[in-house]
C-alpha cells in the first residue's frame, strides 16, 4: 500500500469563537517560553453527548483526553506546554467514572487559575426522560444506578455533578437535540469564524480484490480502456505519465473528472453542515494499478485545490 500526503496539514488559528483571544507563556525546559495551552473540561451528564462534544473538538484540532483523573488535568496543560506549541488546545472528558477524583477537581481548577491558564467547562445537559429513553435504547445500564433503577442512577449523579454545572461557563441541554445539532452547537462555540475543515482520504483500488470497507463514495473507472492491455504500458503504474495521459486522453476522462469535481464540492458543502469531517472517496479499477491510480492523483490534486486536506492512499498498486 503506497500512502502520501497531497496537501499538508496546517495548523488553525485561534478565532474568536475560541476559548481565548490571548497567548499566555510559561518557561520551557530550555529557557525559552512555552506557550501553555487553552483547556476545555467536558463534562455533564452520562448520555447527554460527552463523547460527541469531544468529537467535535477533536475534528477541529483540539488534543482531547477521555476520563482523565481531575487531580492530573494541571500535568496535561503542563506537559502540553512543552511541546513547543504542537498541542495548543487541550479538552479533557471528567465524569462520573472518575467520582472518585471529584474532590481533586476544585483544587485543580484553583492550580489552572493561579497559572493564567485559559480555561472553559462545558456542561452537558439533559433532561430525565431524555436519558432515561438513550439508556434503555442502547440496553446499558447507569454507572450509578448499582441495583435501582436508571433514574435512581441519573439522580444520584445530578446531586454528585450539582456543584460542577454551577461553575460551567456553558451548559448545553440535549434533550431535543440530535447528533448533528448538538456538533453544530459546538462548532458555533469553537470553530470561530472559520468554516470547519473537511479531509479527505482517496484511495485507488481493484474491484477484483474487493470493496474497500470504509468507502463512503465508490467510483468506477472501469468505463475507460485498460492500460494494462497495452503492452508497452502494461509494466507502469498510474503514477507513470505516459499511462496517466493515455487514460486521460480517452473520450469522456477529463468531462468525467470535471463534472464529478463539481459533484464533490456540493456533497462537500452538506457534509460540513452535517458536521461529517472525514470522508473516503474510493476510486476502482479493475487491477487497481492503471485507471484508478490516475484518476486518484488527479481528483486528489483538484480537492487540495479547493482547500481540502486530502491524503492519497494506492491499496492494490503494488499487487501482481
């Protein structure tokens, strides 16, 4: 499998709609300043949308930990302080499979405070009904219900978490909300002004050994001639130019990339508004060596062109 990288990854710059609007620095280990990171603390009730919220903080470039003991947060943003600015912006996920660290969270928050470190609690809520329903349609049982009932479980959390909500600077009520809302009220809160990135894997692919499982668009270069049964190009690759131009000189090769160019930047746009960020454009051949590792090259160089983040993946290329 051959893998490369069309459009590097850039770093993103903090916008308005971030946790901050200042840098604060901190001495490195070499003497120079190390910038310390913005922090988000997720957290809320079980079922609300935790691990949705960190998601979508995830997708727009934050470092996020998952149940990171309270008492360990202030090490996190000092260790992410010495990584010479590659972790900027750091969410930790503190809930109640953590209780027992819960008394450790205050005077963590008074450590953050005393080091200027710029820092949000984001609240998820959500009401009994709503999670009694998302309990009982996964079939899993409340982490504190032990042999009661899940409300008794959501109740004894709400009294564990009382103190926590009233400190959150935002509060977030899922009862009504679906997925897609609830990332989109996150990228309203943390993507600022820029308009959340959408990455792209394009993977070149022979129909012969399969589908490519992670697919979420299939596309069949099968229509134009093979390569392959011209002996002078049969032992190259579609990352050879002579093959390359031979299959973009067939008739319909270049109206074909142009329109389903086209086709991708509309599908783009839906995707960003329904806060997909990740999307695997397969595109097959029969061999996987010839037509689909052209058009591969060259749909992933028009997608950098727009702005995409776009990796090209060769799955069968290397195959007899």
């Amino acid at each position: 499998m051959s893998e490369r990288h069309t459009h590097d990854e850039h770093d993103r710059e903090d916008g308005a709609g971030h946790v901050s609007t200042g840098t604060k620095e901190t001495p490195g280990d070499n003497g120079a300043e190390a910038a310390i990171p913005e922090l988000v603390i997720i957290s809320g009730m079980s079922g609300a949308g935790r691990s949705t919220a960190a998601k979508c903080l995830e997708d727009l470039g934050w470092f996020v930990v998952d149940n990171l003991p309270p008492a360990l947060i202030p090490t996190m943003v000092e260790l992410g302080a010495r990584s010479q600015g590659n972790v900027a912006r750091i969410a930790v996920v503190v809930d109640v499979r953590g209780r027992q660290f819960f008394d450790n969270l205050r005077e963590s928050l008074a450590d953050l405070d005393a080091k200027q470190v710029t820092r949000r609690i984001v609240f998820l809520e959500s009401s009994d009904d709503a999670l009694v329903r998302r309990f009982e349609s996964v079939r899993r049982p409340h982490p504190l219900q032990g042999d009661g009932r899940i409300t008794d479980g959501i109740a004894a959390e709400r009294d564990l978490l009382r103190e926590l909500r009233g400190d959150a600077d935002l509060v977030i009520d899922t009862s009504s909300l679906n997925v897609h809302e609830l990332r989109a009220k996150m990228d309203a809160q943390f993507a600022g002004d820029e308009e959340p990135e959408l990455r792209a894997t394009v993977m070149s692919f022979g129909f012969k050994y399969g589908l490519p499982v992670d697919a979420d668009l299939v596309v069949d270069m099968r229509f134009l001639p093979n390569p392959h049964w011209v002996p002078e190009l049969r032992p190259f690759t579609g990352l050879n130019e002579e093959v390359s131009n031979y299959v973009y000189n067939q008739p319909g090769a270049k109206e074909f990339l142009d329109r389903y160019t086209e086709l991708l930047q509309l599908i783009a746009a839906g995707y960003r508004r329904e806060g997909k960020r990740y999307v695997t454009i397969a595109v097959g051949c029969t061999g996987g060596k010839h037509r689909s590792v052209a058009t591969a090259e060259r749909l992933a160089a028009r997608l950098a062109s727009e702005g995409v983040e776009t990796v090209v993946v060769h799955r069968d290329m290397g195959r007899e």
